[in-house]
C-alpha cells in the first residue's frame, strides 16, 4: 500500500515538515544532522549541522556555529546555501536551498543560547577558532573544559562567539524512494509553485 504522499503535493509538505519538526528534539531523526553546503567561488564547502528550530509558517531552519568558522566567513561572502537531509528507512531525501542570515549577539541568539545546555556551551568555549592548525592532536579545550569542570556562569564567556544561522527556505525538492515508481516534487517558495519532477 502507498503512504497518502505518493501522489498528493500537499501531503507531501506535511510529511517533510513533520519530519523536519521531530528532528529539532529527536536526537534519533535521520533529520536532526543534515548535510550544510555554502560556496563562494572556487571555495565549496559542506559540512553536517544539527538543526535546532523548523518553522513552517515562516519557511525557516536553523542551526548552531561558531562565529569564528569558516562558514560563516564563506555566508557573509554569499548568503545561498543548501541543505541536504535523507533518511534511508523512510526513503526519502529533500534537498533546501536557502537564503542564510548571520545572527549574533542579537535577540535570535539570546533566545537560542538560554536553550543551550552546559555541556553543549563548551563548544564556543575554545581559544582558537575551529579549524585553526594544531601541533598535536586536540580538542581545542583546556582540561578543565573537557572534564566539564566549568559553571553556567563560566559558560557564559562563550556567547560572544555562539552564532544562530537562519534559513529562509527559497525552494525544496522531495525525493521518495518506491520499487512501485519513485516520486520527486519540487516546492518552489519564492514563486509560490508546486509541480512534479521526473525522479
């Protein structure tokens, strides 16, 4: 039997938005860890993200960085960016592009760093900047950090560097995987169009 989205566009967005939503909380969601891919130039980088809000009304996603990443340095260059998400039991696949926004230090971040627990707080924490060269293999933390020999107060030092990155969803493209027939839909936002694809 079909799942109601084999062929209805619109229980196809309901069904990637659910999964887009469960994965903010569920740590288990293929979703919680797409692939993030930003480009400028000759400079094409991706990376896996943990997605932290999915906000439907407002076609937005967002995810956690350092301010000091290379990632942020590729966004405020060029602001386009994709989002790669698949989960192999569902078999499907949706692939978000996106206009990214750059926030810290800002009521976005105020709001999502209160959220943020301690031991996920010693990530912003570090001296150097994430990717910065090393002599010897590390964590970029000093001891006391990765023991979590540290306060909440402590933590605090590290807001200055903790950064919200929103996207606003431009256009999305679903894949689903079927031995009967695949079905791919595109959902283009900026133009307010739906259609079907060829897989």
């Amino acid at each position: 039997m079909q799942p109601a989205y084999y062929d209805n566009l619109g229980e196809i967005q309901k069904k990637y938005w659910s999964m887009l939503d469960d994965a903010v909380t569920n740590r288990g969601s293929p979703f919680r860890i797409p692939v993030f891919m930003c480009a400028h130039q000759d400079e094409i980088d991706g990376r896996i993200v943990v997605l932290r809000k999915s906000d439907r009304t407002n076609n937005l996603l967002q995810f956690h960085t350092d301010l000091r990443s290379s990632k942020v340095d590729i966004l405020k260059k060029n602001n386009k960016a994709s989002l790669l998400f698949y989960d192999k039991e569902e078999k499907i696949q949706l692939r978000v592009k996106a206009i990214c926004e750059i926030n810290n230090q800002n009521s976005i971040t105020e709001e999502s760093w209160k959220k943020t627990q301690h031991i996920s707080r010693r990530c912003y924490l570090t001296d150097s900047a994430p990717g910065t060269i090393s002599n010897n293999p590390t964590s970029g933390m000093i001891s006391q950090l990765e023991n979590f020999d540290y306060t909440m107060k402590q933590s605090e030092d590290g807001y200055k560097n903790f950064t919200v990155i929103k996207c606003k969803i431009k256009s999305v493209e679903w894949l689903y995987l079927a031995a009967k027939g695949h079905r791919r839909a595109k959902f283009d936002f900026e133009n307010n169009k739906e259609m079907w694809l060829v897989p």
